[in-house]
C-alpha cells in the first residue's frame, strides 16, 4: 500500500467512526446548495481541519466541514465547501474528500455547482443535469501511480451518467418551478472567467455549460464506481457574444441563490424517489 493510500484510508477510518451510521448517498454542495445542510435531520458537522491531510476551502460562499444527517430517515454525508484547481491545490488533494466519502458503500453521489451557460436555451437560474463532460484542465486525479484497490487503471467513461435518472430528474422539475435541461459540462482551470472567443469555441465544440470544478470530482467517484449525478445551476449567459456582461463572484452567488430552495426540494425528493427504488418494495 502506498503512503497516500495508507493516508486516504487513515482518513476514511477517521470518518468513520465519527458516524452513527453508515451513509446511503453523498453531495458535494457547490455554490449556491450549501443550504442544504439545513434539510438535514440530526445533523453532525465534522469540521475539515479535524483531517491533517485535507486543504483549506478558500472559495466565496463555500463551507468547510462534512456534514452527517439523515434526509427523510436516509443517512447521507455532505460536503459543504469543495476545493478547486485554481485555489492551488493538486488534483489528488482536491478530489481527496471525494475518495474520502467513497469509501463508503454509497448508492450514488450527487455534485452540484454553478456554471455558465453557452447554450442560448438554458437561461440563468435553468438547472442542467450533466449528460456528459468536456474535460479541459491541465492535470487529471488519476494521473500517477494506480491503487488497484481503488479502482481500475483505465477506467471507461461511457456511462458516467445515466440518462434515465437525468430524465426523471428533469421531469420532477417542474413541480418545483424549475426550469431544467440536460446538457454538456466544459472544465476549465479557472480562476479567470472565459474571454469572448473562448466562449464561441466552447459553444462550437459542443458544450452547453462551463465551469471551474465537478469533472476531477466525477473521475474519481467514477473510478471507484460510484453512481454519479451533476446538476449545475445556470449562473450567467455566456452566449451568443451579444449577450455576455461582466460578471463577479457576487453575481454568481446571487442568481444561483435565487433557486436555492426549489433544488434543495427536488434534491430531497430525487433522493426519496432513487434510494426507494434501490432499496425496493420490500425494503
């Protein structure tokens, strides 16, 4: 076993005996869904800095802890604050949390996080359920040496997202007043937002929405076979050029604040709705 994995599992065990119970599904809360720790029955925050080997989350309006509790008699765990490539971090630090709640025998894991959209369709505060990436930062969380324990060297891609639950997710939408679509996810390292151009290429090649985080996230979760669901939440219009403005970190926060409380509500009944199925009728 490797230092590293030995520190990963350290971690785990760590977790682990923090929890009364053994947690069902996981969340990584991106910008704007931090409030849905406040959903959470009994709640029990365990604060990152309690982990030596886990950074420090730097972003606007992001946590830092975990956080256990029960969602409609469901025990799940959250991460109310992730970390970024552009905040300084390596891929294999920022993705470590994500091994972390992996670990566990998770039925799926839910990441959320705010994008722009250059798809002239999705509008701001559209919710865009992730149907596939474009993967364009500079390094990759599974470069490196391979724990076989883990998961596989070369694992495939092709079904990193089910489009069965990204359609019913997208149905249930509209009770809740959301307006929601299925789309592309575009990575990039971020900091600075996109120049025009560069939204133009991203739209030609493809992507619906861009973003400076999720797909190290999904990789990991992917190589260690977890089930994975990304909703992004549309945060400016990056498309067609005439329509770009400015853009500050306070703009973001804002619009994906102003449909915070409908996704957490379609958030908690996606979850009743997915682990009922898993669990079935006579369970």
């Amino acid at each position: 076993m490797s230092q590293k994995s030995a520190s990963l599992r350290t971690a785990f065990e760590q977790l682990s005996r923090a929890l009364p119970q053994t947690p069902r599904a996981a969340y990584v809360l991106g910008t704007g869904l931090k409030g849905l720790v406040e959903e959470l029955e009994h709640p029990m925050r365990i604060p990152y800095g309690d982990f030596t080997d886990l950074p420090q989350a730097t972003a606007p309006a992001h946590g830092d802890a975990f956080f256990f509790g029960y969602l409609d008699g469901q025990p799940v765990i959250m991460m109310s604050g992730r970390f970024h490539y552009y905040e300084g971090y390596s891929m294999k630090q920022l993705t470590f949390p994500i091994r972390m709640m992996c670990l566990f025998p998770l039925e799926f894991i839910w990441i959320s996080n705010a994008a722009g959209s250059v798809n002239p369709e999705m509008k701001t505060g559209d919710i865009v359920f992730i149907r596939d990436h474009i993967n364009m930062m500079p390094d990759h969380p599974l470069r490196g040496s391979n724990d076989e324990t883990l998961g596989p060297r070369f694992p495939d891609m092709l079904h990193t997202y089910d489009p069965d639950w990204n359609a019913e997710a997208c149905a249930q939408a509209v009770a809740f007043d959301l307006e929601a679509h299925q789309g592309v996810y575009w990575a990039w390292a971020g900091p600075s937002l996109e120049t025009p151009a560069e939204y133009k290429m991203i739209h030609k090649l493809g992507a619906d929405v861009v973003g400076m985080s999720t797909v190290p996230e999904v990789l990991v979760a992917k190589h260690m076979g977890r089930k994975v669901v990304v909703s992004s939440v549309v945060s400016n219009v990056c498309y067609p050029p005439e329509a770009i403005r400015e853009t500050t970190a306070e703009d973001v926060i804002e619009a994906v604040e102003a449909v915070s409380q409908p996704l957490r509500k379609l958030v908690r009944h996606m979850t009743k709705q997915w682990l009922a199925e898993i669990s079935g009728p006579n369970n």
